[in-house]
C-alpha cells in the first residue's frame, strides 16, 4: 500500500507539496511557497517575524505541521520538539521557481534535495544575490540563535540528475525527465512504488520549440500505465494559447524599432528563453540590453552548464544602481556585485543622455530607477510577464500603472506562457490514460471532469491510497 498526502498546490497555483509514502520510504513531490496563503497573512509591509517564523508560519497554516522535517535551530528556539533525523528521504524539485522550492529554507539540514544541475545553480543565484531573511534560505544557512558571534553555516545536501538517470530510494524508483517550462532545467518525475507508477507533470507547456521535451514525458508515462498522473492545470480555464516566444520576439523588436527615446522592459529574471528574445531583439534593432547586477550574476551562474545558451556579459551592459547612500563606490555595494564593476556598466544619469541606444530591464521593485533616468517622450515599457490574478497582484498592477502614467510611458504587453491550456491538458490525460487523475497547481479543479472521467479532486491535507 501506497500512500499520497496533499500539503499544497490544491486550489491554489503553487505551493506544491505532495508527500508521497511508500512503506517506511517518505519523500516530498516539490516543497514550494504557497502565494495564497502566505499573502492571507503578510505583505511587503507586513513581514513574518524572523526570530519566530517558523512558528508562525505553522500556527498560520502556511506550512504543513509535521515533525521530523524542519529546521532544529529554528523549532529550539519557539521550545518545539526538534528531531536528530529528519522523517522524509528527501525532497524532489520539478524546477526553481519559488512556488515549488522556496520553502526548502525551512527543512531540516540532512534533508536530501534532489534536483536538475541547473536548479541547483539557479537557487544559488538566488539566495547569494537576494537580501532575504531565513525563509530565504535555500541553498544554505546560519543557524540562528547558537552563537551570535559564530554562527555554524550549514550547506544543504543537494543530489543533482539528468534525464536518463534513475534515482533509487529503498522502495522507489524516480525517474526524472525534462519538459519545457519557463525557466531552464524543468522536470517531471515518473516514481515507481510497490504499488504502481505516479507520474508527476511538475509545470510543463507543449507550444514552445522545446516543446517535445514535454512529449518525451508523456510518451514515457504513457508507457509505464499510471495508477495516478498528478497533472497541473494553471491554464485549464483558457480555451486558448498565448503568444509563442517567437511571436513575442517579432512584437518587442517591432516595438524596439519604432521607439524613438528608451525602452523599459520586465519580465521573469530566470526566463532564459525571454532574456534571449529581447537581447536578439535589441541586438537586430541596434541597441544594447542593460540587466540588473541580479542577472548578471545569474548568468554568471547559469554559464556553468554547457547545454544552455545564455548571453555572454561582455555583449551586454549592466545597469549600475546607487548603492549605500546614493553612491557609485566600489565598497558600497555587495560582495557579490563588485565584480561586475568590471564590466561595461552604465548609471541613470547616463542612461538619460542616450536613450535611443539601450533597452533597460526594471523589475516592479526597481520602478523607482525612473525618477533619475527621466525617460524622454517617446520612450516605452514593455510588460512581458503574466497577468495578475489575484488580489495583491492586481493592487501592484495597478500601482505599476500609476508609476508610468507619472512617467508618461506607454504599455505594451508580450507574453508567452509556461503553462500548458486547456486543450492541451485534455490531450494529455487521453495520451498518458491513467487510472486516476488529480489536478494540482489550478483554482479551476472541477474543469478537469470536462476532459476525463477518472478525475478525483482532493481537498488539502487529504490521503489518497493506491
């Protein structure tokens, strides 16, 4: 006997949690933040409390309470019962997108974190570049309140794989496959238990030039009979596709070409496939792509594996923000950025003075950069992320909104989506025909019975056995 219980991603986009038991061998299908109800009760101005938050995220709800599988120095210190061995075998990441693994900063230290290469690189350059408080901490941490003069730095045990490899855990065996998602180095598993196969599609799409990766996938599970395919469905309620890549690259180098001052553009740091679209853009439209010191160190980061095309820094500028108080000084900034000093950088107020040259990359955080740079009439922003959809997102939008108007900047919007749609989803639960499927990762469960009769919805912290 089998056994599947639901922590997350039910009824909600992201925070998956699926723990998956199998005789006395227990690991976690993704550990990832949940958005819905992380944002219930905290904001930007409202932050969990460093020196309890643990604790509160578990009296809240936010994360499952289990023992055996969270951090010891972080339970001593709120007097709960901490553990010498943690309860789980391990932790498999789909990929690294914070709705699937942030909430690894919270586990207990001898946790196994299975993951892609890449994802390990791509989490590295997440934490080493971000000023984050302990939830942040997914690659590795200080364990707080031992010694605040010494506190011991504890590195996460990471077990990297490539599709092909098989990973054996007592009773399991998982099989790791690539698909195509919006991030580098996606996977979805195919686990096999003493009870029958599971295949999990992580977060996956079909419309891409990547897209028969995500076809190796189906194929394979197809093959191996499911007794469950744990299917996401972020799309399942849109009749239609979005945007190719290509078709974005084709709209924002049109948009690029006409612009007369400076083009502003946003879109996800760790969307390779969106970075290469605009700098092919920019560089067939004549200008140069200025990146944050952020994605510039992961690049950096992401040029360690040979099977993924990135830009090289020297064919970029990176955009030079003050650092301290207000100033361009070496030792004023972190460790991490000093050494992109190096490379061809270019501050505000130089921006300012040649903005039909460049296309500058502005996060929502970073909006502020406008008051100095003072885009001229004629310049531009280019929104190329998703819609928001839920209520703290609309309120950002429409804040980001009011920061153009000020500016007296246009909107234009290209985007490709990560996910697969609803036509899709149905194609492959006719493809994979497992004996049961289980919607995760969609608001829009019931949607699914419109494309199976097999479909079984499952409420959070419910066990399916099999």
């Amino acid at each position: 006997m089998s056994k599947l219980t639901f922590y997350g991603g039910i009824n909600e986009i992201g925070g998956n949690k699926i723990l998956l038991e199998d005789k006395k061998t227990k690991i976690f299908l993704d550990f990832g933040l949940s958005f819905f109800k992380y944002g219930k009760f905290y904001s930007e101005f409202l932050q969990p409390r460093v020196s309890n938050g643990i604790g509160d995220f578990l009296d809240l709800g936010i994360i499952p309470n289990l023992d055996g599988i969270y951090r010891n120095d972080l339970l001593k210190n709120e007097g709960r019962k901490t553990s010498v061995e943690p309860s789980v075998d391990g932790v498999f990441l789909t990929h690294a997108h914070a709705d699937h693994s942030s909430n690894i900063a919270l586990l207990h230290k001898d946790v196994k974190i299975f993951c892609g290469e890449t994802t390990r690189l791509i989490m590295k350059a997440i934490q080493e570049s971000s000023l984050m408080p302990f939830y942040g901490d997914i690659f590795w941490y200080k364990e707080n309140f031992v010694d605040k003069r010494n506190k011991p730095k504890v590195e996460r045990n990471f077990v990297t794989f490539r599709t092909g490899n098989k990973i054996k855990l007592d009773n399991l065996e998982i099989e790791p496959i690539h698909v195509d998602h919006s991030i580098p180095d996606a996977y979805a598993f195919i686990v096999h238990t003493s009870s029958g196969s599971i295949a999990y599609t992580g977060d996956i799409r079909l419309h891409e030039t990547k897209g028969y990766m995500t076809a190796e996938f189906i194929e394979k599970a197809k093959e191996t009979k499911p007794e469950i395919l744990l299917c996401e469905g972020t799309r399942v309620n849109e009749k239609e596709r979005t945007l190719t890549e290509e078709e974005v690259y084709k709209k924002v180098k049109d948009i690029i070409s006409k612009a007369k001052n400076l083009v502003i553009v946003n879109f996800p740091a760790r969307d390779i496939d969106r970075l290469n679209t605009f700098f092919r853009a920019c560089v067939e439209s004549g200008r140069q792509l200025a990146i944050p010191t952020k994605i510039a160190y992961l690049l950096k980061q992401l040029k360690e594996d040979k099977h993924l095309y990135v830009p090289s820094l020297d064919e970029l500028v990176i955009y030079l923000q003050k650092a301290g108080w207000g100033r361009y000084e070496e030792d004023e900034y972190s460790y991490w950025e000093r050494e992109f000093l190096k490379n061809k950088t270019i501050t505000a107020s130089e921006l300012n003075k040649n903005q039909n040259k460049y296309v500058v990359y502005l996060d929502y955080f970073d909006l502020k950069e406008l008051i100095d740079i003072k885009p001229n009439d004629g310049s531009c922003y280019i929104y190329s992320t998703s819609e928001p959809h839920n209520e703290e997102q609309f309120i950002d939008y429409e804040r980001l909104k009011n920061w153009l108007n000020n500016f007296n900047l246009p909107m234009h919007t290209a985007h490709a989506s990560g996910h697969v749609y609803s036509e899709e989803i149905k194609e492959i639960i006719k493809l994979i025909k497992p004996k049961k499927t289980i919607p995760i990762h969609t608001q829009h469960p019931l949607l699914f019975k419109n494309f199976a009769n097999n479909v079984v919805i499952v409420d959070y912290g419910e066990e399916i056995k099999f």
